[in-house]
C-alpha cells in the first residue's frame, strides 16, 4: 500500500513537471513571438504613416491646383458628411486626413464631392473633383 502512494505520488509529479514544462514552453514560443513582432509592427507603422504623409501631399497639390475657396469638412460618420462644392476640373480623386482643410475650388463651378472614407491604412476623407 505504502508502494502504492509512492508510485502515485510519483506519478503525480512526473505529470505536474510534465505540464508545467510545456507551459513553460508555450510561454516562451509566445514571448519569443511577440519579440519577433514588435519590429515589424514598427516598420508597419512607419510604413503607414509614410503612406498617409503621401497622400496628405497629393490633397496638397490637388489644393494648389483649385482656386480658392474654403468650406468646413463635418466628421466622418455624420449624416451630412458630404457636400458638394464648385471645382473646374476633371475628374479626380485625392485623399486627406480628417480634421484638415478640404481642397478649395472657386464657387463659379460646380462637382466636387468631399465623403469620408475608411480605409484599412487611412482613415480620413476622399475627394472627387468632377469637370461641369
């Protein structure tokens, strides 16, 4: 009986040792990872923000290209999130970031179109500019 014990006490600790080196490792893969992503997960971000500052210069062009005339952009998400303004151009498109200035245009045109956007890399406004 006494064996017994012995051999389930045993058992018992072979098999908590078991479980706690596998945890141990699991641990460890898992520390290890996010040590592996955490560079990447920089580079991603400077990535994107390089991306937004390029799109902010594009909205830039675009506004030195419009005559001038300034209106308020409304938040993405709100009913009235759009308006339609005058522009002399064909069609295009740039993007800029929320809470900056839209592209101005004279109010002797009409077709331009400020709606917000929500892209996975660029949360801000798309802007279509459209001949009359």
């Amino acid at each position: 009986m006494r064996e017994r014990a012995v051999a389930d006490a045993a058992e018992t600790a072979v098999a908590d040792a078991a479980e706690t080196a596998v945890m141990n490792t699991a641990v460890a893969v898992a520390d290890a990872a996010v040590t592996d992503a955490e560079p990447r997960l920089k580079e991603i971000s400077h990535t994107r923000a390089k991306a937004n500052e390029l799109l902010l210069n594009q909205a830039i062009q675009l506004k030195r290209i419009a005559p001038m005339a300034e209106w308020l952009m409304r938040p993405p998400g709100s009913a009235l999130a759009w308006e339609t303004k005058a522009c002399e151009f064909e069609t295009r498109r740039g993007y800029i970031k929320s809470g900056t200035q839209a592209p101005q245009v004279s109010n002797k045109y009409r077709g331009v179109q400020i709606a917000p956007i929500n892209r996975s890399m660029f949360l801000g406004w798309e802007v279509i500019i459209t001949c009359i």
